[in-house]
C-alpha cells in the first residue's frame, strides 16, 4: 500500500494534507525551504466547504480565536474623504485569519502525525517503477511512494516534476506588497483604502490592538526581479508609490521596521494535469487562484481533504486516487479563478477605467449588487461535494 509520502511546503496546503494522511495512517514527511513556520501575510479566508473541513479537523475553535475579521472597507480619496463604504463580509469570507497564523494552527495539528524537516529542499526526484528516490540539498537521499508538491505558485516540485514555471504561472499584469504596521488610522477591524490610476493603497486592521496590514498593489507589465532580495523589493514599491498621495508615504516610512514583508505578482497557475506519474501537486502550486479570488485558502483546504481521502480508498491504485481528487476540484478551481479576473476593477489601468470604478464603489452599497457580490463566493465555496472517508 502506498504508505511513505513526502510534502513540499509547511504553510497551508502542506500541514492540512499531513493532519489527513497522519490520521490514516500514512508515513508523512513534511519538507520546508524555511528555517520555521513563516509568520505574518495577509489575511485568508474560509468559505463552504472549506469551513467544513476545518470543523471535522477540529481545528475550527483554534482558528475562531485567532480571527481577524475586516467588518468594513471604506474607500477614501486623497484627503481622506469617504467615497463609499463596503459592507461587512465583502472580503472576509466566514472566518479569516492571518495566513501566518493559519500555519501555525495546521502545523501544530499535523506536527503529532508528520516529520517536519525545515531548512531544507528537494533538488532532485527519481520516479521508478515501486517508488521514488528524493535527493535534497542537505545532501540526504531518501525513498517514498509518491511526492506532494504543496509548495506554492513558484513551486519547485513543480519546476522538477513537470517543467520550468512560465509554462503554467500566468501573471494577471499586476503586483502586491503586504507587511505589518501600527494602527495608525484607529482602524480596530475595519479598513481603508485609495486608488490612483494603476495604484492602490491599503491599511487593513487586524483586529488586535495597535496592528495593522499595509498592502499596496500597483499594474505592471512582468517585472524581472530576485524573489529572495527583499531590500530591493522595498526600493522597488517606494519608487512606484513616491508620488502617490493618502497615507501611502507615512506607510513606506514603516515599511523597514515590520516584522515582516511579502512581495509577489498577482499570478494564476493553469495546468492539463496535477500528477506526474508518482508526483502530484496541491494548492496554489496546482491551481493558484491568486489572492484577488478570496478562495487560496478553500482551494488548499479543501483539495488536502480529498488528495489525502482518495489515497486512502485507493490503496497501492495512487494513479486513480490523483484522478478522483483532480476530477473533484477541477470546476471549482475554474471558478475562483474567473473571479480574481474583477482585479482590474480595483486597480483600474485607464482613467476612463478608474472614473467608472469610483462611481462603481459610490454606487454599491445602496444597490442589491453587493448581495450577489457577497452570495456568489460562497455559491461557489460550496461547489465540491465533501465525500466522508473515515
């Protein structure tokens, strides 16, 4: 029986595939790039489905007490004046959390049921006929049934396993930046934020005394940059935001004190296949849905409860096990995907664009739009039937 199964990746995805597999008695082995679990990010959300496999991990009261819920998003203009208030739910979902918060939830669940190795890689996978020799950058080799690339959008199992990553990363024309703050605007839960042509300026409260989130995403054509250079990254958001208004310079002057900071595209991952022969991928490194969906976290949660159920039933058959996960997500992934193509609503790219954005946010709130805009996420959330495995 296919029992030995290594994971690449220890944020979302990963542990929440570990705790499944640990709970039917599989040998997991969890592998992360990073020293330790990665704190801060931005918040994530549960939805449908996906709040529902939380409750049967019993993990829904621990994530409960960690929630940061945004209970308004008012947009301003550059003297701070209100230009529309979104309601309570347009972004949160049914519960958000801190994604790194999440992490360290799943981790401490799935830490009982899994090896954790941090601070290494894998460089190499050798698929053979009962098996799969895995050699890592520590310089260890080790032998397992199949190997779950859980690892994100620019995943390295996926880059080993099935080819370089411009082949499946499709960039949406637009990036991101998130670190932590001072509440400085007394936000306590709510949020605020500012759009200029191209440009948008965020500051999210996260429902913790004197803590907030900076988010600032801005319209670019694919940028040629070193993801691990986090110094030229914050050089690069200053130069772009120097001359936009609000409170987006007082938030740059934050920027070098954080405790933390995440820079990356807006970027969907369409594939024809998740699984190469004893290879399979997961999450955001199978199907990323980027963060404009609001579904990352349900496409992770989610997809782990099936993987990690279909390999149960399936015994030694894995090929089959891929299959029946991969034909059970493949319509919701398509799903939240076209919803994070609303992007350029929010960071419109012409002025045209931009004068008919505003007047769309002034407008929304007395309209029964924002009812729909709330209702169909979690039509969708709830698109895949959970089958009971145990």
């Amino acid at each position: 029986m296919t029992k030995r199964v290594l994971i690449s990746g220890a944020s979302v995805a990963g542990p929440a595939l570990a705790y499944w597999l640990g709970e039917y008695g599989f040998d997991v082995t969890v592998v992360e790039r990073a020293p330790d679990i990665r704190p801060g990010g931005y918040a994530v959300d549960f939805r449908g489905s996906a709040v529902r496999v939380l409750e049967s991990m019993r993990l829904f009261d621990a994530v409960k007490s960690r929630e940061t819920r945004t209970s308004s998003i008012t947009m301003v203009d550059k003297k701070n004046k209100v230009v529309a208030k979104l309601p309570d739910g347009f972004t949160s979902g049914e519960l958000e959390i801190l994604r790194g918060d999440l992490a360290a939830v799943l981790h401490e669940a799935a830490s009982s049921r899994a090896q954790y190795l941090f601070g290494d890689s894998i460089q190499s996978i050798e698929q053979r006929a009962d098996s799969v020799e895995v050699s890592f950058a520590s310089g260890k080799t080790r032998g397992f049934d199949i190997v779950v690339g859980a690892d994100g959008l620019h995943s390295n199992v996926r880059a080993i396993a099935f080819g370089e990553e411009s082949k499946f990363v499709q960039h949406m024309g637009y990036y991101i930046a998130i670190f932590t703050v001072p509440d400085f605007l007394n936000l306590g839960d709510a949020a605020a934020t500012y759009t200029e042509l191209g440009k948008r300026v965020s500051c999210f409260g996260a429902k913790r005394e004197g803590v907030a989130k900076a988010s600032f995403s801005f319209a670019s054509g694919k940028l040629n940059y070193d993801r691990r250079d986090v110094a030229a990254q914050k050089a690069l958001l200053r130069e772009t935001f120097a001359d936009v208004q609000w409170e987006a310079r007082r938030m740059l002057q934050m920027m070098d004190d954080a405790p933390d900071f995440y820079f990356d595209s807006l970027s969907q991952v369409k594939m024809d296949t998740w699984s190469r022969g004893r290879v399979v991928l997961l999450g955001d490194a199978a199907a990323c849905a980027s963060p404009m969906s609001g579904m990352g976290t349900s496409i992770a949660m989610v997809g782990a409860y099936l993987l990690a159920g279909e390999l149960k039933l399936a015994g030694d058959d894995y090929a089959t096990a891929f299959a029946k996960y991969e034909a059970a997500m493949r319509e919701f992934v398509s799903e939240a995907q076209k919803m994070a193509e609303g992007v350029s609503w929010f960071i419109p790219r012409t002025r045209s664009r931009l004068w008919l954005s505003k007047r769309l946010w002034s407008w929304l709130p007395q309209s029964t739009l924002k009812e729909l805009m709330i209702e169909h996420p979690a039509r969708i959330a709830n698109m895949v039937e959970l089958k009971q495995y145990a």
